[in-house]
C-alpha cells in the first residue's frame, strides 16, 4: 500500500498506462461502485496524459445505458435489476472496446445512449492513434463480460456507507438514499461477491480521502 497526495497518486496511474504495451490504443478501465470519485479520477488521469502528449478518449459506461424501458424489467430498487439490466455491453463492445482493441479497425463511437434525453445515440465514427488512451469509468466494467477488454484496470473504492454520504450531497433528489440503500450497494454487493473485481484490478485506489489517497498495485 502506497500513500500520497492526488497528484502523486496520478503521477503513479499515469506511469502505469505507459507501461502497457500494446499494439492497439490501451483501454483502461476506472471502475468502482457509485460516488466514489471515480469520474473525477479519470478526467484528471486525462488531463495528465495529455498533458504527456498522449491522445486520451473519455468515455463513460452511463453512455451505453439500456433505454428507461428496458431498464427496470424488476422495478425501479431492484439490486439484481441494477446489475443485470442496466448497461448494454454487447453494444459497448461492439462500438468501442473490440474497435479498440487487437485486430479491431480503430474506428469507434464513444456512445449509444443519452441519459438526460433517454434517447439513443449515433455519434459520428471516429478513427483513434494505435497510441490512443481510452478511460472508461462506470460501474461493472470488471466483471466477467467485460473482463477480458481491458489492458489496464482500475479500481477506486471507498466506504459503502460513505457513498450514500456523498451521493446525498451531490445529487439531491428525495429518494436518493432509499436508491442507494436498496438499489445500489446491495447490486454492488452482489458484484462484489459474484465478480470479485478487486482480485482482477491491477491497481486499486482507496479514496475515502481524495486529497490523500492510498493505492495498491497488483500483480496477477
């Protein structure tokens, strides 16, 4: 376990994409349960990696959300639902990983979905640099459906309870902890259990204290 401030813990991540080497652009998962800063690394791992001169595509798993319809086949609360129905990963392979990835064309799409209109996407195709990064941040990216499409995995984890802490704080909305209680921690739990994606990251960063995380790097 290694200890320090943000910068030298993006410092640290950043070597860490450097270090893989690929013939394709290296797509890097940043995964963990909800409100635990898991956006707010990955736009700050992209500022740094581009601040290397690396081309970085940011991309976020709420981008291939299956639309409101088919979302809540088990109600609205359902952990089981919130794990198993959520997100549309045939789709998210299909346009971005596989493109990405070796033997793909390089030729993507960063989205099929948006979430404020509840609408699907098409964006223009995009071609990526063979030295591209991609930083995908979401929930589930390590599980085992998607196991298998990352060069390097990230996971930021934080307190459960101290989700509920935040996501209170940040999205104010009257049911948001009974979403967080019934809903999401318990499918993150079920994840946990089902997926043991800790076991399967390459670096773990604890950000109960996002000022002066602690981070793990793995080996497999």
């Amino acid at each position: 376990m290694e200890h320090g401030t943000r910068d030298e813990m993006l410092r640290r991540l950043a070597e860490a994409v450097g270090s893989v080497a690929v013939a394709h652009p290296t797509r890097v998962a940043v995964d963990g349960p909800p409100a635990t800063g898991k956006t707010t690394l990955a736009d700050e791992l992209a500022v740094v990696l581009r601040g290397q001169g690396r081309a970085v595509i940011r991309a976020t798993v709420d981008d291939f959300l299956f639309p409101r319809a088919r979302r809540y086949p088990r109600g609205e609360y359902s952990a089981e639902g919130c794990y198993h129905d959520t997100h549309d990963r045939d789709a998210l392979k299909r346009v971005l990983l596989d493109p990405l990835g070796p033997g793909g064309d390089r030729r993507f799409q960063p989205a099929v979905y948006d979430h404020t209109a509840d609408a699907v996407l098409s964006p223009p195709v995009t071609t990526a640099p063979a030295d591209a990064v991609l930083l995908l941040d979401g929930v589930f990216l390590l599980r085992p459906e998607l196991i298998d499409r990352w060069d390097l995995r990230i996971f930021v984890s934080t307190t459960l309870e101290r989700t509920v802490e935040r996501a209170v704080v940040r999205e104010r909305r009257a049911d948001v902890e009974r979403r967080w209680r019934e809903r999401y921690i318990p499918s993150q739990q079920l994840y946990v259990a089902t997926a043991r994606p800790t076991e399967h990251a390459d670096i773990v960063v604890h950000n109960d204290e996002p000022r002066r995380p602690a981070w793990e790097v793995r080996t497999h």
